[in-house]
C-alpha cells in the first residue's frame, strides 16, 4: 500500500481533476486498497467538517467552486451574442461564479430563464470563472412576464395583463423585491402550484404605475423583450460620428433630391428625384434618382453599434414613442436626410421607359443635399396645385415625379402585384399620453408614388447582387397554403364571390376577388380574409421571390436607417462595387442565414409589440363608454366564440358563446362557422352586426362584447346553454354530439351504397 496522501494533496489533486471527484477516484490516484480505504474516507470526512470540501451525493469539490457536471439557469445573450449563466444554487463566500455558455452543435442556445445540464472547466478568458458546454436541456425555462402586484397577508399575487392568460401567480414576501401593491411587474415563474393552487413566481422589476399613460407601450416593450436602453459605449460611438466630405463620392448636390415622410417622421431615410429622359433612343421615358441614407459608412460591421443594431433588429414604433434601432445621434442627425445639409448616401439612377418598364440602373455612393423635407399631405397638395413656401419652389421637380411615378403604374398594373385596400389606424394622444381619438389614415398618391419607387429600388438592390454574384438577404414572400386558400374561398362564397380553383394561383386571380369586393359592404372582409391567407414574409439567403409583390427577386435597401437587412443589403453592394472597405465582412457571409432568421424573429416581436399597444390604447379609450352599442362585423369565429371588428374605431373585441343568446351554438370546423342548434341559424366571417360593450380593460387591451344584432336580425336576449348543465336543460351537449354523431353517420352509410 502506498503512503496516505496528506490533506493539501487531497485538495489539490481534486483542483486539478475536477471530473473526478468521488472516493474511488481519489484513492484510486493515490494507490489506496484495502483497509486504508477507511482511512481515506475519515480524511474526505474531516475536510468536509473543516468547509475545504462540499459533499454532493459520491462527489467532492471545492466548496467556494462548482461540481464539474452543474445545473446552470441561463441569463440570456449579451449584444456580442455570448450566452451567459448562473449556478442554480451558490453557497460559496466569494462573488457568484461568471459562467460563459460555449457554442455547441448539438443544441441550441438556451433561452433566457432556461435551466441547463452543463459541464464546466475553469476558463482561460478574463473575468470569466467557468466554460460550461451544454450535456442537456431540462426545461423550457420559466419565462419573463409582466403583471400588476396585489399585496397580500403572506407577499401577494401577480394579475396578468395578457388577455391570453387567465391564471395568477403567487409571490412570497423575500420574492417581492419591494414591488408595491398595484405596481406594474415583471416576474419569473419560480416553482410549481402550491397549497393554493397557484404557481410560484419572482419579481425580477419593477416597472411603476400600470395606468400612467406611458406604461401601455412600455408593457409590450417589456413583455416582448424589446431592448430599449443603449449600452454606453454604442451611445459613444454614435456621438464620436463626423459628417463625411466629398471625397471620392459622386456629388449629387445638384439634384433635387427630397424626402416625403409622414408629418411626425424624425429619420429620414430616402429622398427622390425625376426628370424626363432627353435621351431620344428613349421618348417618353423617365430618370429617376433614389437616395438613401448610407448608415453604412457609420455602423462598421463588428462594432458596438452594429452589434447592437443586429440585437434589434429593427426599429419598433408605438403611438407615443419609437425605440430605433441606432442612437438618436445617427438615426435622427447624422444618417438622416434633412434639409438643406450635406449627408452621404447610396443612390440607385433608374431609366424608365414610357410604359414605366426599367431599362436599366446603376448604383453610386455619393454627398447629397435636400432642399426640402415635406410630408405626404404637402406633396400631394402640390401635385394637385395648392402649392406652400416649401414646395412652390419645386413645382417643377415634383410634377417630374408624379409624371414618372404615372408612367410606372402602367407597368405596376401589368405586373399585378395584390391591391389590397386595408385602412390604416391613428392613435392620436395628448401631450399627456391620453387618446384623444382614433382616426383612419387617410392614403394618397403620394403615399402609393413613394411605395413604387422604393419597391423598384429594391429591385435594382437584388438585381445588382445577383449580376455580381455578391452574397445578400433576400426578402422572401412565399405563396398561400392550399388550406388557406380554402378557408379563403368559404368567406367568398359566403359573400357571393368566387376565387379561381384548380389553377396554379397567380396574384390577378386575388385581385379579381379584391375588384369585386371593393365599394361593397364586404369589401373589408374580403380584404382582411386575403391578409390572413397570406404567410408571413422573411429574410434569407436564397430566392424564393416575392408572391405578394409578384416579383422574381427583391431585397430590402430603401430603410437602413431602421431596418436591419437593409444594413445588410448596403454592405454587399459596398463589397460588390469596390465602395470601400466598410462592406461584407467573410463571417458577417457565413452567418447570413442566422442572421435572416434572427432579424425575421425580431421583426414579428415588434409587430406583436405594436399590435398589443394599439389594442391596450384602443381599450383605454373604449372603457368610459361601457355599455354603449357599436356596429361591425365578424372578423373571426373560433370554438369558444366570435370576434367583432368595430366600425368606429377597428378594434376588435371577443363575444364569448355565453353572450350569444339562449340556444347552444355548434362550431362547423369544415368552413369555420356557428351553426344554433334550435334555430339552424349561421354565423360567418363578414356578417355586420350590431354589439353592447360590457367591458373594457386597459391594461390587458381586452374588449368583451355582447350581440344585439346580427346580419340586421334580432338576437335573443339571455345566456347561452353551451356548458352541457344538468337539470332542466341537463344532457344538452350530449344530445347535440349525438345528433352530430347520427347525421355523420347516415353520411357514411349513403356514400358506401
């Protein structure tokens, strides 16, 4: 037998070989069998007593370290895309360990909250403590919410403010992190259901007043996770930005070069120009001159800012603020096209000929100067002759433009990209956050002139790096499911229109359907049955064209300035043209398609985001007239009942099966209806309506209605029989499925004779 090793020896062989760490491992390194084994585990003992060693199970380690093989709860990604954990328990008497999630093949990055089976090793990285590579996921990981406190005898309860959550969750006093009774919450499931039968929960923030005017956006920034302070150092790198010179630019200083943006706009990222072609290969044919802020030249790839920028993704805008994906002194000074100063940007000269077809283009990174800012309501009052100080000076340049946006409309109507017609909601707010009203914007030429030539910009992008074989983001739109093409032919034929079928489905086949409905009262159902037909739109490295703009390519360029892909999209045309050497980076190529999948993600976070804080807005200003009645439409049917689009304001509300009058009412999965068992009345997508509001709630954007009228025809007024009681309409349900059961059944007896 070999000599007992000493007490240091012991805690420095376990220091060294921290993955093997119990009994037999140690005497095994040390030789020790037999008898002395006893001897070693008095030892092992006595260490523990004394604090150098902590016993977990068979193992030993270092009482102020982790076990090698550790439960870690994820904490998130930092802006450099690094993910980053905790131990899920800590006894140690130093400073919690700092723990860095390495990269692996086998699984993918922990979400925030999520709790991980990891092995660790002392990292050689400074002011990290441990590596950790990921063994196995073991939960999904308690997601952040937010909430409105409640005190209690024993801490209190968290409310939900997301109308899709109905349950609470209970909060001990240590867990409350002082939160306030009524204060707005962000928390973090903690443990299962209790003695109450509620979960457990964290607060982890504390957000304020849940009714102040400014907490309805920030609920949905919370909520959604939308970063909406920016770190120090991407602060200073913005600030530290200078106004470039001519230098090797082209000079565009000379053209007119204007921006039309909305009244409020404060970034300006386009500005257009157009004159007539005096080339006479090309009569009636048209230049026309797309400018675009070059953010480029200010977000290097790699730097604080762009990898801020890259986390957001996109800017995201509320109705009383916008949280922009770069810093105030970029997006809203130095890259934005204001009048009258000098500002870099990537322009794209177009040629047009007199049918409005391109020609061809060309790309330039040059130093314009606008000579006006003006907003839709200015330009299209110019175009139509009242002209004011700002645009009597370019009466001139803007009839060139409309001239030259008339000529691409007759190629735009021969390409036949969806017309949809959808009016667009303005929630406008008081100097105090408070709705004053809810108009619908109005839409102009001017609004349609600036669509056009950014979608034929954009073109000219993806074209380009196609021709040059020069990597980028596509902007993907793929075609409706066959299944959505179903459920969108129901609501036609509901309304007595048809949508072509047995055919390969071409955009002028929905517009077809679009041009019957218009002018009709089912013109906004129609509309808004085509919307949800449609799938969702993202970026990518590979082409699979657009369908809803029925184009072969297309990429976004025209928005860099809030748009992360547009970043992108500048970077590969610097690379492919020798602009210089701010452009695509070789391992900004490799990640493009992670990229698109991020920025694809980001972008449906900001649209949730805004989606919800018009719906808590519309819902504030709704709640003082509770009980009032309101006309409008079908806009949705589900098992457990209907959604009302609102005529006055657009807001949707829910009618649950209870408040549709006294019979029970049967959902018809085949073409998405309510079918009343007594009365066989229908009730479809599109029928116009007549509904009480019984409550409204602000904080969740819940609107819950109750029919009056339906399709101009009375409702029965009572609660609906739909929860199958017992007694004197005992056995309801049952008797309905059994008739359901019966008539399926004769079905099938009729088609096998």
């Amino acid at each position: 037998m070999k000599k007992l090793p000493t007490k240091d020896e012991i805690l420095n062989w376990i220091a060294e070989n921290p993955t093997k760490t119990n009994k037999r491992d140690i005497g095994r390194a040390f030789g020790i069998k037999g008898a002395a084994r006893i001897d070693l585990k008095r030892m092992l003992k006595e260490l523990t007593a004394e604090g150098h060693l902590q016993k977990e199970k068979r193992t030993f380690h270092d009482p102020n370290g982790l076990p090698p093989v550790s439960v870690l709860r994820c904490l998130g990604a930092d802006k450099d895309g690094d993910v980053w954990a905790e131990a899920l328990e800590w006894n140690g008497d130093g400073d919690t360990p700092r723990i860095h999630i390495l990269p692996s093949k086998d699984h993918s990055a922990p979400a925030k909250g999520q709790q991980v089976l990891c092995r660790l090793s002392p990292s050689t990285q400074e002011d990290v403590t441990y590596d950790a590579r990921i063994i196995r996921k073991l939960s999904d990981g308690p997601e952040l919410f937010i909430g409105i406190y409640r005190t209690g005898s024993e801490g209190g309860r968290i409310m939900p403010v997301d109308k899709k959550r109905d349950r609470e969750w209970r909060v001990t006093e240590k867990d409350s992190n002082g939160a306030k009774d009524g204060e707005l919450v962000e928390a973090q499931q903690s443990g299962p259901k209790g003695r109450m039968g509620l979960p457990s929960a964290r607060i982890v923030e504390r957000l304020g007043d849940p009714m102040a005017p400014k907490s309805i956006s920030l609920i949905a920034i919370h909520q959604h996770e939308i970063p909406d302070h920016f770190p120090d150092d991407v602060v200073a790198e913005a600030e530290n930005a200078q106004p470039v010179e001519l230098g090797d630019r082209t000079d565009l200083r000379h053209l007119p070069l204007f921006t039309i943006d909305p009244s409020d706009a404060r970034d300006h990222d386009d500005a257009i120009c157009a004159a007539p072609d005096d080339d006479p290969k090309n009569e009636g044919g048209h230049i026309v001159w797309v400018a675009i802020a070059d953010v480029a030249h200010y977000v290097r790839a790699g730097s604080p800012l762009d990898k801020e920028a890259r986390n957001r993704g996109n800017s995201s805008y509320f109705p009383d603020r916008v949280v922009p994906m770069l810093p105030d002194a970029l997006s809203g000074d130095l890259c934005s096209l204001h009048e009258g100063v000098d500002r870099a940007c990537m322009a794209v000269r177009i040629v047009l000929d007199s049918k409005g077809e391109k020609l061809h283009h060309e790309f330039h990174r040059g130093l314009m100067r606008s000579p006006a800012s003006l907003s839709y309501e200015q330009a299209q009052a110019a175009h139509e002759g009242r002209y004011d100080e700002a645009t009597k000076p370019l009466a001139g340049p803007i009839a060139d433009l409309f001239a030259a946006y008339a000529s691409a409309t007759k190629a735009r109507n021969k390409r036949q990209p969806l017309n949809l017609d959808l009016p667009e909601r303005k929630i406008v707010l008081s100097d105090e956050g408070v709705v004053l009203s809810v108009d619908f914007r109005a839409r102009f030429d001017a609004h349609k002139l600036v669509e056009e030539f950014m979608v034929t910009a954009n073109v000219c992008a993806a074209e380009t790096l196609e021709s040059k074989r020069t990597e980028l983001l596509y902007r993907v739109h793929e075609e409706p499911s066959p299944e959505k093409l179903d459920a969108l032919r129901e609501v036609a034929d509901a309304a007595g229109m048809t949508l072509a079928k047995g055919q390969v489905l071409k955009t002028q086949h929905i517009n077809k359907l679009l041009e019957a409905a218009k002018d009709s009262e089912d013109a906004e159902v129609i509309n808004m049955s085509v919307l949800r037909s449609m799938t969702q739109a993202y970026y990518a490295p590979v082409n699979f064209g657009h369908f809803g703009l029925n184009l072969k390519r297309y990429a976004h360029f025209t928005s860099p300035i809030r748009r992360y892909a547009d970043l992108i999209v500048h970077r590969a045309l610097v690379t492919a043209h020798g602009f210089g050497d701010d452009g695509l980076r070789p391992q900004d190529i490799e990640q493009l398609k992670e990229t698109g999948e991020w920025i694809s993600q980001t972008e449906r976070r900001s649209m949730l985001a805004e989606r919800d804080t018009t719906d808590r807005y519309l819902a504030a200003f709704l709640a003082e007239r509770v009980g009032n009645e309101f006309t409008g439409r079908v806009s949705g049917i589900a098992k457990f009942g209907l959604f009302v689009k609102l005529d006055e304001t657009g807001a949707d509300g829910i009618i649950p099966l209870a408040n549709l009058g006294r019979e029970y009412w049967r959902y018809v999965e085949r073409d998405g209806s309510l079918k009343g068992e007594d009365s066989g009345r229908v009730i479809q997508v599109g029928m116009p309506c007549k509904v009480s509001l019984v409550d409204a709630t602000a904080v969740t954007g819940g609107l819950t209605l109750e029919m009056l009228e339906l399709d101009g025809k009375p409702m029965p007024k009572g609660s609906s029989r739909t929860r199958g009681k017992t007694g004197k309409n005992g056995g309801r349900r049952k008797l309905v499925k059994a008739k359901s059961k019966s008539a399926k059944h004769r079905r099938k007896v009729k088609r096998s004779r």
